[in-house]
C-alpha cells in the first residue's frame, strides 16, 4: 500500500491526505487550497512557489521536516521563467510529498481576487418575465367555515384575481403555505412560473422578484443581481474561476480530467461552489433584509461549452478530441438545489450551445447584438483563450470557433499577467525618442505625468495584461521597431538602449531599470511570435467566414464588435493595426463589453428573448475551421502586421503608418532576462 503523508496549507489551515509523491501543487488542487498556476503544472510560470516549513504545530497536530518534500529537482533547476524562485521556496508542481507537512502559500503565490470588470448593457427590450409575484388574501379560517384546502384556495384566488389558471404547486413549497399564512396574517404572495407553477411563497406582501445572470468564463464569473419586475442590474460580482488551479486554459482542465479520475467531478465541485458563493455575494450587495437566497426565483447562465457541461456534472472529454461532440445542444432547465446551489424556489436556464466550441456565451452574445435581426452584416467576435467569431445578418449567420491560445490575454508571454491591480493596460511609444508611456490597472494616471510613482507605490507593476500586450505591439509595429514579419528589428540597439540583444535575437525594454534587466518588463521576440500566432488564428478564422459568405471586401462589412472581458478593452485602432480584424473604417469596430453577459441578462427577464435565441441558433451555419483545407493559407497569409498580404487602405488614414526598412540581420549574444535561485539551508 502506498505510503500516506498529510499536508497542511497556511495560512488557510486546509489540510488534506494524500499519496507519496504527489506534488505539492496537486495535493493543494485536491484540498482546494488557493495555489496559482498558469502552466498547467509544467514548470514554466513560476506561480506555484511555496515554502516548506520546519517544526511541531500544535494548532494541526503535525511535525513538518525539512526532508518532507523531495530534493531540489531538475524542473526547479532549468526554471528560467520571469518570475524567480525566492530564497528558501519551492516549485508547488515539482516539489513532491514525502512527509507529513506544513506549507506555507506565499500572498504572491495566491489566486488573488481578479479586477473583473464586466458589465452589461442589454438595449431596449421588453420585460417579459417568467416568474411573477402574486399578492393573495386568504380568508381567516374558522371552525365552521367551509373553506377548501390552502393550495386549493390559492388557485381560486388566481384565477379570479389574476386569471391564471394554476396546474401546478411544487410540493417543496406546498408544506411552507401555513406558517407564511400565519406570518403573514392570512396574507401570503406567491411566485408563478411560466404563468401556472407555483413556485415560491413568502408570508405578506412582496414586491420584488429577483434573479441572477451568470457568464461563467474560464478566466473569470460575473454575476448581476436583477429585479425581474423591470429589468434593473441591482449588483453586479466577479471573481476568478476557481478551476483556474486545474488549468489556465479550457484543454489543460479536459487534460486534467482525463489524467486523474474523478478530476470531472472537482471541476463540477469547484465552479458550483463559486456560484453558491457569488449568489450569497449579490444578496448581501443589496442593502434590504428582506432580500434573501429565497428571494432569487430565477437563473440564467451561459458559458463555453466546457464550463456548461462541467457545471451540468457531464464530463467535459468528449469535447477535447474530434468530432467534438455535445451531450446536448439544447437549452437546459434545472432546479437550482440539484446543481447544489442554495437558492431553493429558483429554477436555472442554460443558454443553448450552437457547436463542439461554440457555446452558449456565443448564443448570449448573438441574443445581445443581434446579428440574426440585422440588415447590415455584423461581425461579431470574442476574444479570448478560444475566440468565437459570428458573421452574417438577417439572411444567414455563420459561427466558428479558432484557438488563439492564451497569448493574447498573457500567457505564453514572459510578461504577461491576468488584469490585475498594477498590470500595465495602455501603452505608447514615442516615434521620435522610441521612449514609452504606460497606464496600468489601479491608477488614472500616464507613466510621465507628476505624481505618477506616488499613485503607484502601492501597486506591484509586474507584468503587461492583454489590452497592453494588444498596445504594445501595436506601438512597437508603429515605432518601427517591428517589422511586418514580426522582426523584432537588431538596428534599434542603434536608435534606444530599450532594444537590446537576446541570444539570437533583440527584445524591447517596456518598464524597469536597464542595470537590473532580471526585474524589468521587456517584449521579447518569442512574445511577438506569440501574438502573431494567436491573432493570425483569430483573422484565418474571420476571413473563413467571410469567404463562406461570400463577402470578402471589408467596405462591406457594417460593424465590428469587439466582445468579453477582454475584447471589451482592445482599443479599435490597435485591433486594426495588429491585424486581429479586417480593414473596416475604425468608426465602424466597437468593443461592446460583455456581451454574452448581457444575453443572459436577456434571456433572464424576457421569455421571448429566450425563445428568440433557441430559433436563431438552430439556424446558424457551423464552420469546423479544424476541417478547413484553406484555414492554414489564410493562417500564414495573416501572420504580418497588419497583413502580409491585404492591403489596408482606411488604416492608411487612421493612423501614420511606418516606412518600409531595408531587413536587417539579427545577431547578439544570450543574455540572462531571469533570475534562479537554489534554497538556502
């Protein structure tokens, strides 16, 4: 039998017991400790680092030693990642469990709370929803009196005061009648669903039904509180998904769950716990006592294909190898307490998947834009981990999915960080000094403007978030410093000391001191490589869809709407000069925010929304860009800046763009950019 060790994780206290050699980084995975990756595990972020303490705990019970985890390894020896193992920690996915321990996760090592800056604009739509509160007097009983049965004498009552004809009480609410009678003074209100459920009592008069829209992502949930009676977004919550410690991207977690059994279900336990928790978060929001869990009648959710069936409790593997099949492309309706949520009286709708990968946050996007009620033609595109592209009007709608991967919201870039407090979100570059300016997340304030180093004294500016990484590049392309290839150019350690030479190739000095180039934030040539993959993957798939509709001149494309967490903050203009979208006159791209949130939001106070959006998905036409013979040619025809080999005429107008450069040939010398360390003792 296999040796056991347990091991506890400070400062939260949560102990679990597990296998000998069992990494530290799944041992926290398993006890649901708060221990970042974005690597999956692989030993390349640097997030996971912990410290292995030494003594006798008494509060746990426990003596950790110095050899309870295993010797320092050659995954921590060949660490040359951004982020340097401090003196005395470990690599959580490379240290293994040998002893029972005590392990310290360091506040850098945590998951904090992501600036989760979500909202929702849902236009002008009626309010149509499908709760509705009820107010009934009941008459007083006596012992003489010949009155029917409460239940019974609810249905008189709606149907003679509202004309709704009741077919149906849930018996979870039938035993409740009583005590809400007697509360309430023989005066009860009751909630109706779909216009005869009963689903819902609560004692006297209430007049506000609540419900909740959720865009689970794979990076980040939102929530929004909304009265039902007029639409209102009442609160709004975001937080990190919790199954980020499974994986950072959506395959790594499939990845997860297919490697270790039972891995579904901690994916299952992990995102209905952060539901549960964000409905108690919007309730406590709103500054009404009387506004409880039970307050919440209705729900509305929609996410990646992934994440809806993981939250369904249906095993996601089936959706990480061809032919991608769903379990369901239909909309699904569920009981709230059966996704082991505390909101007793509310009901859940998942929003219909359109394909393999694309889902129902696709169909709240398309519920909220509208692409499907369009004269013009639209495109519609997510940007994130695995973009949703949308194309068409009224007439026909296409939809495909492309993997960008996660460049383009910081990973896989040296310096790339989740949007955070003290990531660098804005960035431009002088064309004359080539010297750069930066905003970052938590302050209003330029790099160069007075008082820029006392507003952000408290901020760690460690790394560039996605809407910088989209800038930066820009800016560098613009500044010409970057070729249209992707060349990070030799001759700039000619024209800057921010270009310096990196092994084979030169890198771009963003933020830090050029003395200490282990602390600086640079732009690497691998970052450049990056980006252009992952939007050259985005643009193959517009462009596929453009060509199956038969609509390849940009002139006649009517708007372009940049949609998520992250193309909500894309500037247009740099969206057009890296190339992620056609040349379409800048007026005519908008970021729209969330818009899949909006959907749901939608969807939430509208029965007409929702059966809108379950016709207009079955009509959408799905592209598999997988199966596409000409996917590859637009892929490598899209790899410049902005194009290799579309011209682009309005940007030309937009913006000064640079010079044609005689290439240059590329040399230097390998220069260390990180730090490693061996612990001490």
């Amino acid at each position: 039998m296999t040796e056991q060790h347990r091991v506890v994780f400070a400062p939260s206290g949560l102990s679990v017991t597990v296998s000998a050699g069992t990494s530290v980084l799944d041992a926290a995975r398993t006890a649901g400790a708060d221990l970042d990756s974005t690597c999956g595990g692989r030993g390349l972020c640097g997030r996971c680092q912990i410290t292995p303490t030494v003594g006798s705990f008494s509060k746990w019970q426990i003596e950790s030693s110095a050899d309870a985890l295993t010797e320092w390894g050659s995954t921590e020896e060949e660490y040359t990642g951004r982020r340097p193992i401090g003196d005395g920690q470990r690599l959580g996915c490379a240290a293994q469990v040998c002893g029972d321990v005590v392990v310290e996760i360091p506040a850098a090592s945590q998951v904090h709370k992501q600036v989760v800056r979500k909202s929702v604009d849902v236009g002008d739509i009626e309010i149509d929803p499908l709760v509705r509160l009820h107010y009934i007097e009941l008459e007083k009983a006596e012992l003489s009196s010949d009155l029917r049965g409460l239940s019974e004498q609810i249905a008189e009552h709606l149907a003679a005061e509202y004309g709704v004809t009741m077919s149906r009480l849930d018996a979870a609410v039938l035993p409740l009648i009583s005590d809400a009678a007697k509360l309430g003074g023989n005066t009860i209100t009751v909630a109706v669903r779909h216009g005869h459920h009963v689903c819902a009592v609560y004692p006297g008069y209430v007049d506000r039904a609540l419900g909740i829209a959720v865009d689970v992502g794979s990076t980040t949930v939102a929530g929004h509180l909304v009265d039902l009676t007029n639409g209102e977004v009442l609160a709004t919550q975001g937080v990190m998904n919790p199954q980020i410690r499974f994986g950072d991207d959506l395959m790594s977690r499939v990845s997860y769950v297919m490697m270790n059994p039972g891995g579904d279900v901690e994916l299952t336990r992990a995102i209905r716990t952060a539901l549960d928790e964000m409905i108690g978060a919007l309730v406590d929001d709103i500054d009404d006592p009387a506004v409880t869990r039970d307050s919440i009648l209705d729900m509305t959710i929609v996410g990646n294909p992934i994440m809806h069936h993981v939250i369904l409790g249906i095993d996601p593997t089936p959706l990480g190898q061809a032919p991608f099949l769903l379990a369901t492309d239909s909309a699904v309706i569920v009981p709230a307490h059966e996704l082991a949520l505390d909101a007793r009286f509310a009901q859940i709708y998942l929003l219909p998947c359109i394909a393999g990968h694309v889902g129902a946050d696709t169909a709240g996007a398309i519920l909220a834009e509208g692409p499907h009620r369009s004269d013009d033609l639209q495109l519609l595109v997510d940007v994130g981990t695995n973009a949703e592209i949308v194309f068409g009007n009224a007439e026909h709608v296409l939809a495909a999915s492309s993997p960008t991967g996660p460049a383009l919201e910081g990973a896989q870039i040296s310096a790339g960080m989740r949007a955070t407090a003290g990531a660098i979100e804005r960035v431009r570059i002088d064309r004359d000094t080539l010297e750069p300016r930066i905003k970052v997340i938590g302050s209003d304030l330029w790099s160069n403007d007075p008082g820029f180093a006392d507003d952000t004294a408290k901020l760690d500016i460690s790394g560039i978030c996605g809407s910088g990484i989209i800038e930066v590049m820009g800016e560098l392309f613009l500044a010409g410093l970057i070729d249209i290839d992707g060349t990070v150019r030799s001759d700039g350690a000619t024209k800057t000391d921010r270009v310096f030479s990196d092994g084979r190739t030169f890198s771009y000095r963003l933020h830090g001191d050029a003395t200490d180039l282990a602390e600086n934030i640079n732009v690497t040539q691998d970052d450049v490589r990056a980006v252009q993959l992952a939007k050259a993957a985005l643009r193959a798939g517009i462009d596929l869809l453009c060509e199956h509709a038969g609509h390849t001149d940009p002139s006649t494309i009517g708007s372009v709407r940049l949609a998520g967490a992250f193309g909500a903050h894309i500037d247009p203009l740099y969206a057009k000069v890296l190339g992620l979208v056609p040349d379409v006159p800048v007026d005519r791209v908008a970021s729209v925010g969330n818009a899949a949130g909006a959907g749901a939001v939608r969807a939430l106070v509208s029965a007409a929304q929702r059966a809108e959006i379950e016709d207009a998905v079955r009509r959408v036409e799905k592209i598999e860009t997988a199966l596409e013979p000409r996917f590859q040619e637009l892929f490598v025809n899209a790899m410049g800046f902005p194009h290799t080999s579309e011209p682009t005429p309005h940007l030309a107008t937009e913006t000064e763009l640079p010079t044609a450069q005689a290439k240059v040939e590329a040399t230097g010398g390998r220069q260390r950019t990180g730090r490693r360390r061996r612990p001490t003792g």
